[in-house]
C-alpha cells in the first residue's frame, strides 16, 4: 500500500511516498479504500511539530477524506461493505487504504460525490462551528471573514448569509476578491500587511463588525480586536501560524469577547457528527452551499499541495487522489 509519510520535523521535503504494510480492520474499525483525502493547514501543523509529536516518525499525514469499506471489524454494525463514507479526523488519511473507527464516519448520500463530501467534512463543520455554535450568526449581523477565498472562509461565508449575516472578506491579493464575493461577500478588503481595520470601521459606519473570524496568525490580531464593534466577539483559530502571545484581560478594549473556536467542541460524539455532516450535505443539496475545490494533486504530490498551501496563492479547498 502506498501513502505519504513525514520522516521528520521540517519544510515540505520531509515527506516521502513511500510502500507501507497493508493494514486490516481492527475491532471498532472499518478498513476504507481511500478515493479523496483533504489537505488542511493542520497537517502542516502536524509536519512542523505542532502536534503529534507524541507519535514516532516516519508516519503518515493527513485527517480527513472520503472513500468505500473494504472490510468491517469486530463490534461495527452501523456500516456495510460497499458503503461510502466520509471521516473528519482519521490520522493517516493521507494514504490508499487506512482503518478508521467507526465513529469517526459518516455515510454519504447517493447525490454527493466523494470529493464533495471529502471537501466539507474538515472545513465544513469548522465553519458550521463557527457561524452557529461559537457565535450564532442572527439576522443583520456583520462578520469580519479572514481568508475569505480559502476554504473555511468560502464556506463561513456562505453559512453567514444563510443566517441572514453580512460579510466583510479579507484577501491576500485582487485575483481572489471574484471569488470571495461570488461566495456571499458584500465588500471585499485587499490586504497582506494587516492594514484593513479602518476600512473595516468606515465600511460599519464607525461602528465595526459583530464577529470577526481570524486564522491569519499574529499578524492581524490587534487589526481585527480594532474592527469589533463594543462587546463584539473574536474568533481566534488555526495553530499554524501562531497565536498572539500573552493576554492583559484588563487591557482588552471595548468589553470584546475572545475564545479559541475548535470543532471538537462542537461535535463531541458520533450522532453530533452525522446530524451537523448530514446538514452540510443538505445544504449542499438544496443549493445553498457550494463546495470550491481550488487543486486536485496525486497522492504522491502530497508536498506539492503543501507547499501551494502554505503560499497562500490557493482558493477553496485542496484534495489529493490516490
């Protein structure tokens, strides 16, 4: 069995695609045949030392993904083989074959395909999470979207304006501001350099945003607090690019609210994750989500897909295919 594995701590060019033993389905398990697994700023997290590290290397990246049982291990009665299914946090992904506990699936209905349904589970729920759970978007909020074309931010943009929320993006560069407005966005803000809190502020009519959804790292931090409006909240998340550093909570401004959104809070248990992937693949039914997949890359080009990543230059949400 192929897949890709880190052998180290480091840059891209730690990984390798490499033969690996084959593996069977352990009790609690379903062994999947892998047809899609999704790239996410975790597993370069994960390739940096951020995580995992309590697990020895050489070993094989990747969470989520999409693909058919193979084979059933002892105590699965939930799933058939043939079944298609969709997981959101199964280590290893990133590989032909994986066993993957039975809780951590969902079965895909027949109008969803597997890339689709690879798309949305990681990044999906997390702005699910985010939009209904973290900060219930109501009826005329405005929320301030950081990396309003990358893959979270297409789809809480989205999730907003289901809510009846407006939203403001922010992009790296103009060839991505299409794409964030084609995605719900009522006003599209061109920065890199962390510069975008007054117009965020002339945008509200001095008054700023209701929300602010911030993965983009130290950078932004105190741009996006200035963008809130009084007793706005602030949804910090993504550990790649770092956190802000020691808090003062007296010295907060504006009586703001800050937390660390992560979707494991929301979805605790199995039936949470099939009721909250089951109302993704609704939405995406009906018309109201649509699903950017900004790179399609072979298995073996997983460093490829890492690297496009890390350069901020992609859109929507990057899958590799075994």
């Amino acid at each position: 069995m192929k897949a890709v594995v880190m052998n180290g701590i480091g840059d891209s060019d730690v990984m390798e695609f490499v033969e690996r033993p084959e593996p069977v389905a352990m009790p609690g398990h379903a062994l999947v045949e892998v047809s899609v697994a999704g790239v996410n700023f975790m597993d370069i997290g994960v390739r940096q030392g951020m995580a995992w590290t309590e697990s020895p290397n050489p070993k094989v990246l990747g969470v989520e993904g999409a693909g058919r049982v193979l084979s059933l291990g002892d105590g699965v009665t939930d799933f058939a083989v043939g079944d298609r299914v969709a997981w959101v946090y199964a280590p290893g992904s990133y590989a032909e074959r994986l066993p993957i506990p039975a809780t951590s699936l969902v079965k895909i209905p027949d109008f969803i395909n597997d890339r689709t349904a690879a798309s949305v589970m990681m990044q999906g729920l997390t702005a699910s999470h985010f939009a209904t759970d973290f900060y219930p978007t109501q009826p005329g909020d405005i929320a301030l979207v950081h990396a309003a074309s990358g893959g979270v931010g297409l789809l809480l943009t989205q999730i907003i304006k289901l809510r009846g929320g407006r939203v403001i993006g922010r992009v790296s560069s103009k060839d991505k501001v299409s794409v964030a407005k084609d995605a719900g966005a009522e006003h599209v803000i061109v920065d890199t350099e962390g510069e975008f809190a007054d117009e965020v502020i002339r945008l509200t009519d001095g008054r700023g945003v209701d929300v602010v959804y911030d993965g983009s790292g130290p950078k932004t931090f105190m741009a996006s607090i200035k963008a809130l409006r009084r007793s706005g909240t602030f949804c910090w998340y993504g550990p790649v690019l770092g956190g802000p550093g020691p808090l003062d909570i007296m010295s907060l401004p504006k009586s703001i609210k800050i937390g660390y959104a992560v979707f494991s809070d929301h979805i605790h248990s199995p039936e949470l994750l099939r009721e909250r992937a089951g109302r993704l693949f609704g939405w995406i039914a009906d018309g109201s989500l649509k699903v950017t997949t900004g790179g399609s890359y072979p298995l073996k080009d997983a460093a490829k897909a890492h690297d496009d990543m890390a350069s901020r230059k992609t859109i929507g949400k990057l899958l590799l295919v075994p």
